[in-house]
C-alpha cells in the first residue's frame, strides 16, 4: 500500500507565445491538487485568447481533476477565451471520451498545435 502514502503532485510550466498560453501540465491531476490548476491557470484566462493545456506527463486524472477542466472552461468561454488539450495520454483520453468530456473541448489532439 506505498501508493496510498504518496502525495499526488501537479507541477505546471507555463509558456506564452503572443495571446496563447501553454500549460505544461505534470504529475496526477487529482482530489488534494485540482486548486493548483485551476489557481494557476484562471489567472491567465484575462491575459490569454487561447489557452492549451499539454498534457503530456499527465499520468493520471480522477473525477475530481475532470471537473476542473470543466469549470476552467466554462471561465474561459465568460471571457471570450478557449481552451484546448493537446497531447492526451491513453489512461486520461479513455476517462475524457468515457464521460464526454472530450467532445466539449474538441480536443486539438496530438496533431493540431499551431501557434
């Protein structure tokens, strides 16, 4: 049982190219540091036209990460700003397509990155 003894960690790297944001997200986004994301990132929704979340070395999301997507998006959307995913893992993308949250981002997938 040493996984039930290990802190989950979010560590985020942020990137700015123009009015785009990039959010390197990495670690676990789950219950105990969704307020890492959501902090961090609703920060830059003011600044920011578009904001993609890259999540790469996302290796693990629960229900409660999910919902911090959702209301990181629909902060954005108030403000005239998107937000986007980019490189989903297997594990993560199974979860998103599974609850539908996937379709509501339109998820620019692994190969629609353009700045």
């Amino acid at each position: 049982m040493s996984n039930a003894a290990e802190t989950p960690q979010l560590t985020l790297e942020v990137e700015r190219k123009g009015t785009t944001t990039i959010v390197h997200c990495r670690g676990k986004l789950v219950y105990g540091v969704t307020d890492v994301l959501y902090s961090n990132v609703s920060k830059l929704i003011p600044e920011s036209k578009r904001i993609v979340l890259d999540l790469t070395d996302l290796a693990y999301m629960d229900s409660m990460g999910l919902g911090v997507l959702m209301r990181l998006y629909v902060s954005a959307q108030t403000k005239g700003c998107s937000v986007e995913l980019i490189h989903i893992g297997k594990r993560v993308r199974e979860l998103l397509e599974l609850t539908k949250i996937l379709e509501v981002f339109g998820s620019v997938g692994e190969h629609g990155m353009r700045f």
